[in-house]
C-alpha cells in the first residue's frame, strides 16, 4: 500500500480526520475528553506559526482519505555543533488499515526531512504499555535511548499544552 500513500502537511480541512485517529489511542483509564473542532482549529492557526514544526497527513492518492498522522518538530540547538534535533510526535495510523505500510511510509517521510535538515538524532517517546509500537520503531532502526521522563502539571488537565488556545 506505500506507493499508493502521499506525505504532505496536514490543513485546517484535515483537523476532523485528525481528530478521529488521535481518538483511537486513547486508552482505558486515560482522559478521553475530546479536543473540540473549535479549539483544534484555534491550536491548528497557532501552530502554523511556530518555526519548523507541522503536523504531517498520510493520504490515499486515490480517494483522499486520510489514513494516518504525526507531528514533526525541528529544533535549534547550541550543543551538537549547532545542529538541529528532531521530535516525532502523535503518531496515529488508522487502526483498521495498521500494518500495511502507511506508519513506515509516516516515519521514513519524517527520517528524510529531519536528514534534509541536518538532524543528529530524530527522536519519540511511546507509552510503555504499546508492545507493537516499539517493535515497529525497532524495526525502523530506532534504539531505546535513556529514560523518558515526564511531570504533570497543574492546569485544566495536567499537561503543558493546555493553555487556552487563541
């Protein structure tokens, strides 16, 4: 199914499809609230705005349909020799259509930009409990690197990014 995939960034149009596959991670005892179209949209502008980030679509080139997503960050750095690093983030492929290629299709797309740019290292973080995650980035060629660590914070709903949007 790969060559019938396309790369491209992700557009406001996008945010419901988007929405959909994020909701599919969700797991049991997690928050499951919704992000509504609303704030997504209002995120969404705000994120067209940050330097070298953006959120990627995996397309069927016949119909359209979305079948995948993530989000990929490039970032200056003063250490490394000056050279940028990369975060992959809020990989979702739709899980009807997972293992046929699109998520290797989604993170080869993201290894070559971050190669374009001059990247030392791409890296993610993936929830411990997610087994066939970690095979699928070990097949990649991606290695357990450190710890991840994480605080939660207080706000609405624990996490850093949950200021208001606008």
């Amino acid at each position: 199914m790969t060559e019938e995939v396309q790369i491209r960034a992700a557009t406001q149009a996008d945010l419901p499809d988007i929405l959909a596959l994020q909701a599919e991670l969700v797991r049991p005892g997690e928050d499951a609230t919704p992000l509504s179209l609303e704030a997504a949209r209002a995120i969404f502008r705000r994120l067209t705005t940050y330097p070298d980030y953006a959120i990627h679509v995996a397309v069927d080139r016949d119909s359209g349909a979305i079948l995948g997503t993530f989000a990929l960050l490039i970032m200056d750095n003063l250490a490394h020799a000056g050279r940028p690093s990369a975060i992959v983030e809020d990989v979702c492929v739709d899980s009807r259509l997972r293992r046929q290629g699109i998520g290797r299709a989604m993170m080869q797309a993201a290894m070559e930009q971050a190669r374009q740019r001059g990247c030392y290292k791409l890296a993610l973080s993936s929830n411990l409990a997610r087994d066939a995650a970690h095979a699928f980035y070990r097949s990649l060629g991606f290695v357990q690197h450190g710890l991840s660590f994480h605080v939660t914070l207080p706000g609405l709903g624990g996490g850093c990014g949950d200021r208001q949007p606008g």
